[in-house]
C-alpha cells in the first residue's frame, strides 16, 4: 500500500471515532481518495484489532498488523504547481508550450506536453467550484498567526520586541481564542495549542493550521511532513493536524474571518496603548476576546460562547490529566559501538541491539526519550551534571552484565590478598562513590598499577594517601610517580639523625631567658 502510514493513522482514527461514516466523508477531511480509505478501513476489519491495540504499535508493527506494506514499484511522474503555471500564463503573450519547456528543463522526469495541456485545463476548470463548508461540533479548530504585531517596550530603554498574535477558532460555535507571544517558533506554537486547549477545556477532533514551518516541515506531492514537535504534542491530546492547501485561504476561512475580526476589533482599539510585557498585552487582548465570544451574532440567535457551551463543549474530547510538557527534538542521532548515544555532554544506553543504528530524542526539561522508528526504546532521567552516563542493566548485552558482576569481587578478592590500606582503597572506589562506573576504572587501574611496581609498593601508597585523606586516580598515580612518600621518610630521618655538637644549637638556646 502506498498510503504512507502516518496518514493510514489518520484513517483509523476517524474510521474508530465514527464507524458510520462513509468512506468518502473520511476521505474529503483527509484528500485522499474513497477507495484508498475503503481499502484501508477493510484491512481494519479483517484484522479485528480495536483502537487501542493500534495505536501504540510502531511503524513496522502496523504496516505488518494490517498488510499495508509498500510493495509498488513503479512511480507516477511528476507533474508542476499549477498555481504556479497559471501565474505564469498570466504574463503578456506567454503560451502552455514555452511555460512547459521551462518547467521541463527544471524536471526533466516530469509529464510531457499533453499531459501538461490536459491536466491543467482540468485544474483550471475546478477552480471555479465553491463549496459551502458544514461544520460538525467537536470537529475542527483553525490555527493561525494574526498578519498585524504588536510592540513591547522595553522599560529600560532598549529595543522595542514585536508580539505574534496567535488566532483559533472552533468550525462550529466560531468560539475565538487569542494569545501573544514573541516568536512563530514552534516552542511558542506549541504553547499557544496548550493554553488554547485549557481555555476550551477539551480537543477537537482536527486541529487546521497553515503551512507555517512550526506545523508542516515540507509539502509533497503525495505526503505532508508534519513538524514531529508539533505532531507529538497534538498525539498525546488525540488529536491530528490537516494542514490547508498552499495558498488556499478558503482552506481555513473559519481562522481568516477570525483574524480580520480580531485585528479590526480588538489589535485596532489597542493602538495607542503603550505595552512593556507580554502579560500586559495578553490581558487586554483577552478581556476583548470574552467580549468578543459573548457578542450576539448579527445572522443567528445567540452569540459564540452560548453556541459552544450549549452545544459544542460537550462533543469535544476530555483533556488528559496533565497538560502536555514542551519538549524538543534531536533527529538522526548515531547510537556508538558502546550502545550510548550523546546528549549535552553526558551519554545514555540504548539496547545494545541497536548499536550504530540511528535513533531520535525527545528531550524535556527532566527527562530523555530516545525513540527508533516511532517506538520508545530508553527513557532516562536528565542528567545535570555534564559528563555523567546513565547505563540501565537491560540494555547491556549477557557478556558485560555477568563481567561487570564478578568483576568488583574479584578486585575486591585482590585487595584482601594485598593488605587492610589496599583493600580499604579498593572498597572505597567500588562501594562508596556515586559514579560506580568511574569507580569501577579507578579500581582495575590501582590493580594495574600494581602488576607494575608490586604489591607491597601499593600497600605503602594506599597508607600514605589515606593518611592525608587522598583517594582521587591520580593522586595515587603522583605519589608513585614522585615516590612522595619516601621523600618524606628521609626528611624524618635525616631530622632525628643529627649529631650532637657544641657548634649544633639545640632547642634550649633560642628560649627566652628570663
């Protein structure tokens, strides 16, 4: 099956949310065709699996849980923008043939001349069908930024910042919600969709955003890639993205109509006030957006807030029990020969099976999530400290588990062998430092050490570092290295080993007298 899988999700989700829905009503919310969605929607049944046994499988497990695996060969060839074809037919005395040759030396693979002719006269020809929009309660909500921004002072004098003007609004009740922030970044994207979430106390079926970067990474001609920050966020409420047309306002009228009521409304009347925060600015807009939900309409009894709480609130989907946690993504990340990847100087395991494979990570402000192929395979707690590992027993291969187990025992066996001073070393090292893997090394080195200079020369070491409280690797490799300890010995010699001589002045002669 060619459908790519995100987009059979899609189909699920909407055959199990409604199963009395026609394969064309799914197919119109989702532009693909009837058949496909039919094809799929059997496959379903036959399968006999619910919703929740699907929707956590990964992408292999799907595509072998449904038989959908891609097994087709042969490719359709590439067809233009014809939007673009038409802006340029637009222009004094251009013809189909020379826009085709010039698009053809762009896409030598593309259609040839006929197909160009043809197809295009067909694309002209639909243009001029409109089609009333019927909107279901619960079912959509249009996203989308506001053209006009907003200055913010700065109280102490510094450059002036421009506020965003975030603008959602439900398909059926109209009911509006606003919200500034200082960037389209898909860190503030994704804030506003949790806030507006919060406000509406419940999630729409689709949520409609425009093509804006924070949503949709790249458009296709047969798929739609989803900014995976963004998608994420929007899974965990059960909801799904469908993103507009490119330049297809009538895609999202119900976001357009929104933002010219907003920037007439409400961004207009605050022209002259002067704002210093974000928080400022929020207040008045949202004391305009309540008035605003609460106006009556002008064609229809009863205003967007009575509309949406009489009807639409109801048909929305429960909020989960925590709102959902901003997190960033890290793509493409080769995992090493020693199963850890790296992330802000520390590193994490991952099952050993998936040595230098590629994986992604989901990263909070607490926590690392690292994914293979839409499936979570290690989750660990963030380190703060940089340089730290954090390696989890089930991801070691048998072979280290059982070395890392007998190993500290027979090191400690060693210890005992040698004398109390090494073995206390030793039990230190391996027992009582936090980093037990560090622990670990600095043992098998002070072992090495001894293979090298001998076991008594450690146990003497191992005395003389206690004694001053040194246990760090290194100090113990500068005191065999500077022989620190036998520089002391001969001082203590030499001192209690001077004659007695009239010429040699003792203690007694620097007392004061009295």
């Amino acid at each position: 099956m060619r459908l790519p899988v995100h987009q059979q999700r899609d189909i699920a989700r909407m055959h199990f949310y409604d199963p009395t829905q026609s394969n064309r009503a799914i197919a119109r919310g989702l532009h693909l065709s009837p058949n496909t969605v039919g094809t799929l929607r059997g496959k379903i049944v036959e399968s006999g699996l619910t919703w929740n046994e699907l929707r956590d499988l990964d992408d292999d497990q799907w595509t072998s849980a449904l038989d959908t695996k891609n097994h087709s060969i042969a490719q359709r060839k590439l067809a233009p923008d014809w939007e673009w074809v038409d802006q340029q037919m637009q222009a004094e005395d251009a013809t189909l043939n020379q826009v085709w040759l010039e698009w053809r030396a762009q896409s030598p693979d593309g259609i040839g001349f006929t197909q160009f002719c043809t197809q295009y006269k067909t694309w002209k020809r639909a243009q001029h069908i409109v089609m009333r929009q019927v909107h279901e309660p619960g079912n959509s909500l249009f996203v989308d930024f506001a053209g006009r921004t907003v200055e913010i002072r700065d109280p102490n004098g510094g450059p002036s910042s421009y506020a965003q003007i975030f603008v959602a609004a439900l398909g059926y009740s109209s009911l509006t919600y606003i919200q500034a922030v200082f960037s389209q970044r898909i860190e503030d994207w994704i804030q506003c969709h949790i806030d507006c979430f919060a406000y509406l106390g419940g999630v729409p079926e689709w949520v409609v955003p425009d093509n804006l970067k924070a949503a949709v990474l790249r458009r296709m001609r047969d798929e739609i890639i989803i900014n995976p920050a963004y998608r994420s966020c929007l899974d965990y409420y059960s909801t799904a993205p469908r993103p507009t047309g490119v330049r297809k306002p009538k895609h999202k009228s119900k976001a357009e109509v929104a933002v010219k009521i907003i920037q007439r409304g409400i961004i207009f009347r605050l022209r002259n006030h002067v704002f210093f925060s974000l928080e400022e600015l929020n207040a008045e807009l949202w004391k305009g957006m309540e008035a605003l939900n609460r106006h009556p309409f002008k064609n229809m009894p009863g205003s967007r807030m009575e509309r949406f709480t009489e009807v639409e609130k109801n048909k929305l989907k429960p909020l989960p029990d925590f709102p959902y946690e901003l997190c960033n993504w890290r793509y493409r990340v080769r995992v090493g020969d020693d199963y850890h990847v790296a992330h802000g100087r520390s590193h994490y395991s991952v099952p050993h099976t998936l040595r230098g494979e590629y994986v992604d990570l989901r990263y909070t402000s607490t926590m690392l999530e690292v994914m293979h192929r839409n499936r979570r395979v290690a989750l660990h707690e963030l380190l703060k400290e940089p340089g730290g590992v954090s390696t989890k027993d089930e991801h070691r291969p048998i072979a280290h588990i059982r070395v890392l187990e007998g190993e500290p025992k027979a090191l400690l066996t060693w210890a005992v062998s040698v004398g109390g001073k090494t073995e206390e070393m030793i039990r230190y090292h391996l027992e009582s430092r936090k980093d037990m893997t560090n622990g670990l090394k600095a043992a098998r080195r002070i072992r090495s050490l001894a293979h090298l200079h001998g076991d008594s020369r450690i146990q003497e070491v191992c005395a003389y570092a206690l004694a001053l409280n040194l246990t760090a690797l290194r100090s113990i490799e500068s005191i065999i290295k500077q022989s620190a300890d036998k520089q002391e010995l001969v001082k203590e010699n030499l001192t209690s080993s001077l004659p007695n001589h009239e010429n040699v002045r003792g203690g007694d002669y620097f007392e004061v007298q009295s």
